[in-house]
C-alpha cells in the first residue's frame, strides 16, 4: 500500500511546501488538508491524485494548520464524509455540514475502509485548552502503519493506545507531526526509547515535531528514519 505525502512543512522540488499536514492513503482515505488550498490542490495534480477517488477525509484534530484545504475539497466533492472526533468544535462541525459534508464522529477504531481505521478521540492539550486528537490505523503486509497530525496527546500516548488495542501486532511505522519542539533532547530521547521498546521499526517524524527532536529520532533510529516532505510517495 502508499501513502502520498500531500502537505508538509517542506517539499520535494517542484512541490509547494506550507506549514501543516496532509497525507493521502492508498489514494481514497485523505489525512489532515494542511493549512492553504491552493498547495494542497497543486501538489495533488502534480502526484497525479484523481480527487474523485477521495472515499473520505479523516481530521486529525481541529487546528487550522490541519483543517485548511477541507473546505474547498468539500465545495469540490460534496457529500464527502468527514471523519472527526466527537470533541471537536461546534464551529467546525457545523462548518462541515454547511458545505454539505457527511460528518461522522469517530468511535475507537472505527473501520473507515478496508484495513484503514482512526484511533478515535484520545485527549490532548494545547496551550492548557483541551485538544482531543485521533491518528490514522493502517493494516499493511508489514504490520501497522500509525499517522499522527499533531500528537497533542502526546506521540508516546499514541503509538501505546495503538499498541494496547493490536497487542501483537507489529507497529511498522509511526510518521507525522509528534509535537516535540517544547522539549529538550533528553526528553525526546526518553521518548525515542519509549517508542522503540514498543517495538516501532520506523519513524517520520515532521511538521511540528521541531528540527532538533528530529535529529535526535534519527540518530537513533538510523537507517529506519524516514524523511517525510510533500511529494514524497511512501511504501507503508
Ligand atoms: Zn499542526
Ligand atoms: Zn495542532
């Protein structure tokens, strides 16, 4: 299976970078929509995405930097399901149904199509407001497959809700934003560790995971580091 990388705070040559998250799974289940529409439309052309493939639209959690180009994909593609946990927020649920997009609000591993599920909602924090979040589940040959947008929950809280629901399951990847840029790095390397000893074989880690938490991630993880950019296409 792939996983097209749509939107990312840094891009392949030729791609629009921007500051947010979008990444689409075996080219129907679309993850975050990144913060500008215009990017996110001009990178789907340009890695040959057929927009009325789009099944369904999975969010992360409801920030801007996530949510940016879901409108205008919902005035292209109405009747669109949208996937968002039930604590989002009011403004952003009846948004959804104003552009006539079918809002469905997750239940803990809700199947969104086949070998493709959400975590459903695990409670986060951002700025001391509650900011609950969910990442996408994908079942591949090589295990599971984990996407984050922020990690406001924490990135450790959620590859264990992942590892505590397939408990012998291998967890193939994690990749997305891990939220790191607040802590230094032997914070991050206990996070590394925790990570690791959950039995995680490779990492992305981008956006908001902040440029020294990724290094060390690298460091430790070497050949197994996978870096993410707009336009990149990945094997999962
Ligand atoms: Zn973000
Ligand atoms: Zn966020």
């Amino acid at each position: 299976m792939k996983a097209q990388i749509i939107y990312d705070n840094i891009a392949r040559k030729g791609f629009r970078s921007g500051w947010g998250f979008s990444c689409l799974v075996d080219e129907k289940i679309l993850f975050d929509t990144g913060e500008e529409p215009v990017s996110i439309f001009d990178n789907m052309q340009k890695l040959n995405v057929d927009i009325d493939k789009i099944k369904a639209v999975v969010i992360s959690h409801d920030h801007w930097d996530h949510t940016g180009g879901l409108w205008e994909l919902l005035k292209r593609r109405k009747g669109l399901k949208v996937y968002a946990c039930p604590g989002f927020s009011r403004a952003f649920k009846d948004k959804v149904n104003q552009v006539q997009g079918v809002m469905i609000e997750t239940e803990p591993y809700q199947e969104v199509d086949q070998n493709i599920a959400v975590t459903g909602q695990i409670e986060g924090e951002y700025k001391g407001a509650d900011m609950p979040e969910q990442a996408l589940v994908v079942k591949t040959e090589h295990g599971i497959t984990v996407i984050t947008g922020c990690s406001h929950p924490g990135i450790v809280n959620m590859v264990k809700n992942v590892k505590d629901r397939f408990p012998r399951s291998k967890i193939y990847q994690v990749f997305g934003g891990f939220h790191l840029m607040d802590h230094d790095p032997r914070a991050v390397q206990q996070i590394v560790t925790a990570i690791k000893d959950m039995g995680v074989e490779k990492v992305g880690p981008t956006h908001c995971t902040g440029h020294k938490a990724e290094k060390v991630f690298e460091k430790d993880f070497g050949n197994n580091y996978i870096t993410i950019e707009a336009g990149k296409v990945l094997d999962i």
